[in-house]
C-alpha cells in the first residue's frame, strides 16, 4: 500500500509530501529528490491530541521529525502505532501537593509562630 503524508524533518521549518509505504516491520518514507528513509515500526509513537481533523501525528523516537497523516493512511497508522501519553501529567500533580503542602506549614507557621509574637 503507497500512501502520502506530510513529513517535518525538525530542522526545516517546511512541509514536504512524501509517499509512505509499510514492507514488514519497516516504514519507508520516499521524497521525489531524497534518499528514502527506514522508520522502524517499534521505535514509532503517536503524539497526543496535536493533529486536527482526523489528522494522526507520528514521530520516531525522542528525535524531532514529525510525520502528519489523515484519511485512511492516518486511520491506519492510528491503529498500527501506540499512542503516547503525556510525561508531564504526573509530575505536575505532584508539584502542586507539594506545593499546597508547603503553604499549609508555611500558614501554620505565621498563626502559630509569628502572630502570637507580635
């Protein structure tokens, strides 16, 4: 199956089509005037809630190349690539108990330390 979708290289700030075709384990991306690169599917991650429309955006890796699909093709790698989710949701829930522990001891303090002083 040859498909076509946009592909970000993550240093251009420029939107290339380029032709998507799946041989076994193996994502080939084909630019007209490029080499064709090999995404393996297990390093590939669909990024949260970032594509519009029906739209499914896959990246390899941690890197920042970005690969935007819809229709059928978007269906498909919707399907084939595991979604991600988001690292900062944990570590903000804890930032704010922590946060609104530290408030509580720092009211505590000012009651019952510095107010029967004065």
């Amino acid at each position: 199956m040859t498909a076509f979708a946009d592909y970000y290289d993550g240093r251009a700030a420029k939107r290339r089509r380029v032709s998507l075709r799946i041989d076994g384990q193996t994502l080939l991306i084909e630019e007209p005037e490029a080499d064709p690169l090999r995404w393996n599917m297990s390093d590939l991650r669909q990024l949260p809630d970032r594509a519009l429309g029906g739209m499914v955006v896959v990246a390899l890796g941690a890197g920042p190349e970005r690969l935007v699909a819809g229709g059928d093709v978007g269906a498909h790698l919707k399907r084939l690539v595991p979604r991600e989710r988001p690292a900062e949701a944990r570590p903000l829930f804890r930032a704010a108990i922590v946060t609104s522990l530290v408030g509580t001891a720092f009211l505590a303090a000012l009651f019952f330390v510095v107010l029967p002083v004065l």
